[in-house]
C-alpha cells in the first residue's frame, strides 16, 4: 500500500519515543558536564584571586620606594585588624618603624579590600602573617610564598623574592598538589 502524501498544511514533528530518546542524551551530556564546569569556575575564581594579591603587592612595593616608607600589605577579614586569611580580605598600610608587624594597625590605612566568603584558602609559608617592604621596595628576610587553594588543592602560587619582586604562577602537576604543599622538582 503505497504512504499516503504530505500536503502543505499537514504538520509533522517527532514521535514521543524520539522525543525521550533526545532528552535522556542530554541530560547525560549535562550530568558529564558539569563537575569540569564547576572545576572550571573555581579555577578562574583562584586565577582572579591570584592576579588581585599580586596586584596588591605590587602596589605595596611601589609605595614604598616612592613614599620612602616601609609599607606592609596583612590578611584582614574585617578591614580593621590583620588577621589570618588572605582570602577574605586585605590592609595596606605604612608602618613608621621596622618593628615587628601590628595586629591592628595604628597608622592610616592606604587600601582595604573586603572579599565574599568563598571556598578558596590561601596559605602562607612560614611564620610572619605579612608581607613587608623596604623604603628601596626589597622584602626582608627570606621568599615568602602564598598558595592559593580550591578546597584540598593547590591551584596557583605567588612568590616574593628578597629583592621584592613578585611571580606568580599556576600549578601544573599531573596528580593534584595538596593544598600548601611546595611543587615536586622536575
């Protein structure tokens, strides 16, 4: 029997079966997708963090050579007092002396960055909670580093020299980098 002709009026559309069919492959797609978006955002999160610190920083060392002041950059979670957590916040200041650094700092405040809560950490290498720079923009005492976290893993560093200059990088290891952990030489 032959099948009867379309004319111009007639409608034709998918069946329900090919309908389903196209909704179970992309909800599969989108359920692949998603966790490498999240990543992908959190990633780019790390990297806006990252490139804002070494802003900051860069900023800090050149006041000081051009204020001729020692200048300290300190973690703040309210924008009064130096804290602990890099990632919620930032002071900016000139110290008057070379004194070991303040908690809550007595002299005018420069810059004060207050950043949402968010699940990026960022860690400090070692004991002194500050960034401070001399009068000629060298930072004192040994490389300090900070590495920035996406919940357990380390997805970039920033490191300030003696000489005070600054470098930052992503973190590029095949298995992923515990957060503060130092990069395994290659």
């Amino acid at each position: 029997m032959p099948r009867p002709r379309r004319t111009a009026g007639s409608a034709s559309g998918l069946t329900l079966l090919e309908m389903l069919i196209v909704v179970a492959l992309l909800a599969i797609s989108c359920f692949l997708a998603v966790p490498g978006f999240i990543k992908m955002l959190d990633d780019q999160r790390a990297d806006a963090l990252r490139m804002q610190l070494m802003s900051v920083l860069a900023s800090a060392r050149n006041t000081a050579i051009t204020r001729r002041r020692y200048v300290e950059v300190c973690p703040s979670s309210d924008g009064v007092t130096c804290g602990e957590q890099w990632a919620h916040g930032w002071l900016l200041y000139v110290v008057e002396s070379s004194k070991t650094p303040r908690r809550r700092p007595s002299v005018p405040i420069l810059l004060v960055e207050q950043r949402p809560r968010s699940a990026l950490q960022v860690h400090h290498d070692n004991s002194r909670p500050a960034f401070r720079f001399r009068p000629d923009g060298r930072s004192g005492g040994l490389n300090q580093t900070l590495s920035i976290c996406v919940g357990d893993r380390t997805t970039s560093k920033i490191v300030v020299s003696i000489p005070g200059r600054l470098r930052g990088h992503r973190v590029h290891t095949r298995w992923p980098l515990p957060c503060g952990m130092k990069e395994p030489k290659e």
